[in-house]
C-alpha cells in the first residue's frame, strides 16, 4: 500500500487493521511528521518526498491519499491512478471543497477506465450539484489534549469527509486476497 501525504500515518494505520500483512510504503515531505509516521508504524518504509514532485510514484496494490491532495494546485490524482496496480482511494474532509475535489477526481478517472468500487453505486454522472455535497461521519475520540488543544467540552468529535475507491477491475472482480486483507503481497 501506498500512502501518498501520508502525514503523521493516521490513515496508514487504519488501513493496517483491515490489511495487517500489507507492506506499507508512506511518502510525506514533511520530516516531523515522517518522524512520527515512524514511531507508530516502524515497519512501514517512510519516504521523505513531495507528492506534486514526485514522479512516477512506486506501483502499489492500493494507493491512498488522505487529506492530502486538498491542499496542492495541482493534485496529483491521474499519477497516484498510474501507480495503482488494484486500487486508488481518496479521501477528503466532508466540505462543499473537499467533495468537489473527490468528484473531480472520480469523473477524470472514471473518464479513463477506472471502475467504482465505492460509495457510489453506479459509474454515471454525479447527480449532486453544488451547493449539495456528498459526504460521511465518523466518530473520533478526542484525547484531553486534543479537547484543549480544539477547546471542546465533549469527548467525541463528529468527523465528516468525502471519499471515493476506484479499481482496475468491477468491485466484484477484485482479487480474494484483497478482500481477505492479504492482497497480493506486491505492497
């Protein structure tokens, strides 16, 4: 698995716990958050680079951006594609902005032969149109530091974000092994 801004590793990690023996490779040209990828994933091999530098990327399995491409001029998306030998997921924060990227993306790679796997149902036109904007919660629990740090009162944090996966092949043709968490052992 790729992790492209990888960050600090947030969502690195959680991929390990639906692909545990995945190989992890994170890029991230920030060296204090690298440092800290390191701390919480040691095996994982951290590449110190920038992602709309950086070309191509290593070919992967499953290739990931998370809050990543929302903050470049120009996304890498169509690379990140190229470098992703089953699948391509991306995630955004659950804004009016952050879907509108997520859409742009799906529309351009679908535009090129990529299939949906998820959350859409189907592989035709979005039918929102701004202002609507398609997105999730996920509840996250905040730490006392994390409630000082956002001066909150509650223990919990409602997380909403936008996503899109898109694979080589129809969602019901992937790999056993991808869905069993073991892919195909290429990373």
């Amino acid at each position: 698995m790729l992790d492209a801004g990888a960050g600090a590793g947030a969502a690195s990690l959680a991929a390990r716990e639906l692909f545990p023996a995945a190989r992890i490779t994170m890029v991230e040209r920030d060296a204090a958050l690298t440092a800290a990828a390191r701390e919480w994933l040691p095996d994982a091999l951290c590449v110190a680079a920038d992602i709309e530098r950086m070309d191509p990327f290593p070919p992967h399995d499953l290739v990931m951006a998370a809050y990543a491409l929302g903050e470049m001029e120009r996304p890498p998306a169509t690379r990140l594609w190229d470098a992703a030998r089953v699948a391509l997921v991306v995630i955004e924060p659950g804004s009016v902005r952050g879907f509108s990227l997520v859409r742009e993306i799906r529309d351009g790679l679908l535009a090129r032969s990529a299939r949906m796997s998820a959350p859409c149902p189907h592989e035709s036109a979005c039918p929102l149109a701004a202002p609507e904007w398609c997105h999730f919660a996920a509840r996250v629990e905040r730490s006392r530091i994390h409630r000082r740090l956002k001066d909150a009162d509650l223990n919990y944090e409602d997380e909403k974000f936008s996503y899109v996966a898109l694979a080589r092949e129809p969602a019901n043709c992937l790999p056993r092994a991808f869905y069993a968490g073991r892919g195909s052992g290429r990373g």
